[in-house]
C-alpha cells in the first residue's frame, strides 16, 4: 500500500511538473508565437475590446461616465481598468475577467502612480529640483514596488512636456522649462518604474506623456490649442519623448490640444509618422481620459464613431474611458473604413504588453494582500522619501545668513500650511495618506527640536479665506518671538490639472498677513509650498528669507524642519523660471536672442530694444537657480582643445571650491551658446550638469565631455546635425553664469 501511494504520489508530482513546463514552453517559446497564436483565435470583437479601458468605481480622474464597468468585464468588452488599487480589489476584478473571457486574457490595471504611491516623494518639479537623476529612479523604482504589490500594472507617468508658462497647472507634473533636464528626469522615471526586467512583479508599464507640446497650451490654459512650427516641436517639445523611446518606455499618451489644427489623439504625423515609423516605437498608445470623444467638441469628427476611425486609423491603439472603440469600431471594420491589419496592430501591442508583464503566465501575480501588507510604507522608503525631500528644496534668499535658525531663538511658525498634513503631498497623490500619516512642517520641527522647544504654531490665516480671526493671535505669538517663520503657498488642487490661474500670487489672505508680521520688525523666514513658480516680487522685497519647498511629500515636514535648523543644506535649484509678474510669461532662460536685443541697464541705447518699460526683461529667479548655506567658487575652466572635428571628444575641466562654513552640495551646470547658424539658436542651452558635494575648504575638479552630438539641431532643411562654428561655453550655478572659454566645430 505504501508503495502504491509513493507511485501515486510521484505520478501525480510527475504530472504537475509536466503540465508547467508545457505551459512554460508554450509561455515562452516565443513571444510572436504566442501572440500569433491567441490572436488567430481572437474574434473581431474580442481584439476590439483588448482597446477598450474603462475606470472603476475608485478614484475619478476626469468626467464620469455613468456605467458600471463590471458589467463591461463580465461581457467581455474591457481590455484594461483605470483607478481600481489594492491587491484584493484587482484580484476580485479579474477573478471576475478571467471566468468570463473565453481565451483567458488578463486585464491591464492602470493608476496615475506620478510621484509615488503611498509613500508620496515630492512633486515632480520638486524632484526636477533635485538635479538628481539617481535620486529620481530610486523614487520611481519605491513607486513602483508599492503599486505593484497592490496590483497595478501601469502608470501613467512621467509627463515629461515641456512648460514654459506657470499659469498652466500642470507645470507642477513635469521637470520644467529645459528639455535637457527634463529627458534626464524622464529617463530616471522609466528606469525607475519598468526596471530592467518588466516580468519581475515589482515592475509597472511606464506612459510616456503627453505627446506632445501640451506644455505650450495657449494663454496657459488647460486643454487649449496648440500651435507651432515644425522646428520648434521637433527641437524643443519632442527630445524627452525620443530619449523614452530610446529608453524602452512601454507605453504613450496622447495630450488633449490639438497642435496645428489637428488634435493629438489623432494625429498621425505624430503617432503614425514620428513615434511609430521614424522613433520604431513598438509598444501602445493609449488616449487621454475621453480624448476620442473630445474631437467632437474640437469641430474634427461628426461624431463617436467617425472620432474612433480617425483615433486609430492616426495610430491610437487604447481609448481611456471613452468607449468609442467598444461601440463603433466593429461597425467600423464592417463598413470597410478600418481594417483588420489596424485593428490586429493595435490589439498586438497590447497584448504583448500583457505578455511581457507575465500576466498570461500569471494573471494574479501582482495581486497579493501578504506582499502588499509587507510593501508598503517600509521605513527605508520613508528614509528615501525624506532625502529626495531635503534634495528638492530651493533656498531663494538668504540676507544676512539667517538661516539656519538657532535652535536657542524663541521662533514662532504661522501660516496656514504650518501643521497641515494633507495639502502637504500635493496634487496626483495617488493612495497617499492626507490625514494622519503624512508629516506636517509643526510635526516635523517637533521631531527634531523635542517638545519642549520653544516655539510657537499658529495659523493666521487660511489659504484662501477673508477670515480674520485668527490673524490676532499669531501676530500677538510673533510679536514676542526673535524670528517669524512663515509657511504658506497654495491648496494641493490649486495646481494639477485643470488649476490654470491667471493670478499666481499668493492667494488669499496671506501677503497681508505677511505685510502685518513684518510691523512687528522681526525677521521673516517664508517657507512657500506650491506646485507653480508664484509671482514673488514684493516677497522677496520684504522678507528676509525665502525657502522654495513645493509639495515634499509624506516626509516634507522633516525634510523643511531640518533644512530651516540646518542638519540638511539645501542643494536644489530651480527647474522654472519664477517671473518677476505675471506680464513677462512665458519666460525661459533659453530663449533666442531679437536683432536689437536688450543687454541690460548697461546698455547704452535703452529705448528702441527688445525691452519692457515697467520691468526689467530677467526673470526674478532664474532657472538653475539655488543658494545654499555655503558658498562656491569656480576656476581654471580648460579646454582640451580649442578645436575639435565631429569625430572628437572636447574634455572640459573646472575647479569648484567649497569657499564657506559649511559642507555643502552644489549642481554645476554647463551650457552651451552655438553663435552663428543656419537657423537661428538659444542664446543658451543646458548640455550637462553634476551634482557635486564638496566639503567646506576643499577643491574639487569636475570634468564634462562634449561632443559633436551635443551641438545638433534641426538645420534650415530640417536635417538633425550639427554645423561648423564657434561656440562658447558657461560654466556655473545656474543659467545667468558668465564664466566662459570658446571653442570651434570643424568639419
């Protein structure tokens, strides 16, 4: 009997291993096999609803759209779920999916994972701040460890426009003006989200968005109308998304503007023409949230269906929420106006997202409550949380060294972010934390200082309210304090998207309350929060010292709390300009230069240049601006050659001397000027930067590497290359830096 059951038993461990190395072999024999294979069982309609994706009852990210989205899944009609979280809800979902699908096809599940998922790092302008590259991944790889073991499988991350106008709200979600940072960043996000290998469960599909130029929205305006040349879409819009390309980003978005009278969710000069033909992209393109049905209002389809032929006929192969490819395209592909070779392009590049993500081999692999208990808000992804934090930060004044503060001074904190732990973590939060977890700016100066620290907490006023009642009491607090710190800025939703403002002052109350306190004639620390460079002026007239904090996350209360007493030194620099009013937007260090450009008050001619009467052309920050408790000083800037051919390599050194009282890290920038060319050029361009710490006393020196590649562009032909000529050379610690050498292309 006992040798019966060991047979048995063998048999039927002989037979379960059998069975999973046949599945495996079928999984992985080939991809194109297996794809080919599940595809030639396909119907026309289950390839069509592969492309549909409709949002769950969880978090409304853009109209609603009024139908229960189970009984889609149970009907067979959805391919992936927008906003459904949480390892047991994903888990029930496609229970539910896989018992009604008739080849077993796993849902995708997307979530807007921006800057992190329950562990909230800063917003992504903040970290742009950082100038950390390294820093970003790190985030995005936390990121996407989090949501993966809550069983997403997409984020719809990074956007990588280019802003150049503080008035769209948006800004907050992207690296700013320069594209060359914002490809660094954007690089640092996908390696960061997808990881090396994307069948590991601890990776996410990164998005590519939004393509392209939604950062040139007319009059800043969310959603608005686009419209540029050729060159400057291709030169300053299109590089991040060349460099994702490049990278093996997984996935696109459309943006919602039309650019030159064609909407992007179907234009096929950009889907079709750029990104899938010229770029080889081979992974999908999903629309923006009902942007298919959008092209109606826009005056460009009659209606739903002739929109769905036009979206995927240009290329789009995902409609988000809209529903036009579940109701018309069938009717569509029966009618002969798309044809099957678009709609099986379209379900394959799904599909084989799907596979490479191991859902086929696994439908619930990333769907585990045990894990996901396990995963989120580990400490050292709270310890990451707080050092991207205390990187992001941008010190913007600083007269007399009053900072950092003296832990001796009896300080009082007003405003009305001083203990706010929801607004604190920013717009695009994902599943953080806004009450109860995340460290406010009060909680975090009494981690550091104890309890017994003298310092007071007042609000003063709300962000936006005409209430006075409160203002009294803090003024009364401050009025008996040695130093002010205030703490104020904008509402998590008064940046993001739809948060265009045509005032970007500090809104409400609060430059009046500002204008009480500085009658007490103390000194004032503002500590600004926000997802938008603010229009400052008179800011930074009155106050003594200004610290840009953004939204810092679910640590930024720790990370403002040890870089006002100074345990942390801030090394952040400006990814935006801050104007000095709202009259001088868009305004971006790289601009091109006019035939009677302004050179200044030195300028001996003043009137009949490219000037303003009422303000001075400079912004009142720079981008790559950023002060830090110490100081640094640059010097003997070499070049290896004063020439060089396209083939050679230019080697630039420069000595950086930490010349101040502090240890400290300083970002040096490198930009570039090309003088003279075929069509005209930016009177700057940011081509490398590092950041470097540098104890105090000592010297270090920082090399760069140039090549021809570095210097091409879109020629009078629209050729990329570059041209011979002379070029110079500015090395320093944001764009307004002077210290140059030259140096000549040859052919």
């Amino acid at each position: 009997m006992k040798t019966t059951n060991l047979l048995l038993t063998l048999l039927v461990s002989f037979s379960c291993v059998a069975q999973k190395l046949k599945k495996e072999a079928v999984y992985n024999n080939s991809k194109a096999e297996f794809i080919s294979n599940l595809m030639s069982k396909m119907t026309i309609d289950e390839k069509i609803y592969q492309l549909v994706q409709f949002t769950s009852d969880g978090t409304t990210t853009g109209p609603a759209t009024g139908e229960n989205f189970i009984t889609r899944i149970q009907q067979g009609k959805v391919g992936s779920v927008l906003n459904a979280t949480g390892a047991i809800e994903t888990r029930e979902i496609q229970r539910i999916n896989l018992e009604n699908s008739r080849l077993k096809i796993p849902l995708l599940f997307g979530h807007d994972v921006i800057h992190g998922y329950k562990t909230i790092f800063p917003i992504n302008l903040g970290m742009a701040a950082s100038f950390d590259p390294k820093l970003v991944e790190k985030a995005a790889r936390i990121a996407a460890t989090e949501a993966s073991s809550a069983g997403v499988h997409w984020t719809f991350a990074p956007m990588v426009d280019i802003a150049r106008d503080p008035r769209w709200g948006r800004v907050s979600e992207g690296s700013g003006e320069d594209n060359y940072l914002g490809t660094q960043m954007a690089i640092a996000n996908v390696k960061g989200f997808q990881g090396d290998n994307l069948s590991n469960n601890n990776t996410i599909l990164a998005c590519a968005k939004h393509f392209a130029a939604y950062g040139a929205a007319e009059a800043g305006r969310d959603y608005n109308t686009v419209d540029m040349s050729e060159r400057v879409l291709r030169d300053t819009y299109l590089p991040p998304f060349k460099a994702l390309v490049d990278a093996g980003v997984r996935t696109f978005m459309t943006s919602f503007n039309e650019i030159s009278g064609i909407p992007s969710t179907a234009n096929s000069f950009l889907l079709r023409d750029i990104l899938k033909s010229e770029w080889k992209f081979d992974g999908f393109v999903v629309s923006d949230y009902t942007g298919i049905n959008e092209m109606i209002a826009h005056g460009f389809a009659n209606n739903e269906q002739d929109a769905a032929q036009k979206a995927i006929i240009a290329g789009l192969d995902m409609d988000m929420v809209g529903g036009t490819y579940m109701n018309t395209l069938k009717d569509s592909y029966n009618q002969g106006t798309v044809s099957i070779e678009i709609i099986n392009d379209a379900c394959k590049r799904v599909l084989e997202a799907k596979y490479d993500l191991g859902l086929f081999e696994d439908p619930y692999r990333y769907s585990h409550e045990e894990r996901e208990k396990a995963t989120i808000y580990k400490p050292e992804f709270l310890d990451t949380a707080l050092t991207v934090a205390n990187n992001s930060l941008v010190l913007l004044k600083n007269n007399q060294s009053i900072l950092p503060l003296n832990r001796n001074q009896k300080i009082a904190f007003v405003g009305p972010l001083v203990s706010d732990e929801s607004n604190i973590i920013g717009s695009w939060a994902a599943l953080g934390d806004r009450n109860g977890y995340a460290t406010s700016v009060k909680e975090g100066v009494i981690n550091l200082l104890g309890n017994n620290a003298n310092v007071t907490f007042d609000m003063g006023v709300e962000i936006q309210s005409s209430n006075k009642s409160m203002m009294q009491k803090a003024i009364d607090n401050a009025s008996k304090a040695d130093i002010i710190v205030a703490v104020m800025g904008e509402s998590e939703n008064m940046s993001g998207e739809a948060g265009s403002k045509t005032n970007i002052d500090l809104p409400g109350l609060q430059k009046e309350f500002l204008a009480e306190l500085k009658k007490t004639g103390k000194p004032i620390v503002l500590v600004l929060m926000n997802g938008r460079p603010l229009t400052i002026s008179w800011e930074n007239e009155t106050i003594d010292a200004i610290l840009e904090a953004w939204w810092p996350g679910t640590r930024g209360g720790d990370a403002i709390a040890q870089t006002l007493f100074g345990v942390n030194n801030p090394s952040g620099k400006l990814p935006i300009s801050f104007p000095r009013n709202i009259g001088q937007i868009p305004i971006y260090y790289n601009h091109k230069n006019t035939g009677r450009p302004y050179l200044g008050l030195s300028d001996p001619e003043q009137k009949y240049k490219s000037r303003y009467t009422d303000a001075d052309n400079s912004p009142l920050f720079p981008f790559g601006y950023g002060l830090s408790y110490t100081t640094f000083s640059y010097s003997d800037l070499k070049l290896s050659s004063k020439k060089i051919s396209k083939n050679e390599k230019l080697n630039i050194t420069v000595n950086l001397k930490n010349t101040g009282n502090y240890d400290g890290a300083e970002v040096i920038q490198l930009y570039i000027r090309d003088l003279v060319g075929s069509v005209t050029r930016p009177v700057k361009e940011l081509k490398k930067f590092d950041k470097v710490f540098v104890k105090k006393g000592e010297t270090k020196i920082i090399s760069f590497e140039i090549t021809s590649n570095d210097l091409m562009f879109y020629d009078k032909n629209m050729n990329y290359s570059s041209e011979p000529g002379v070029f110079e050379i500015f090395i320093g610690g944001n764009s307004t830096a002077d210290y140059k050498e030259t140096f000549e292309l040859i052919n």
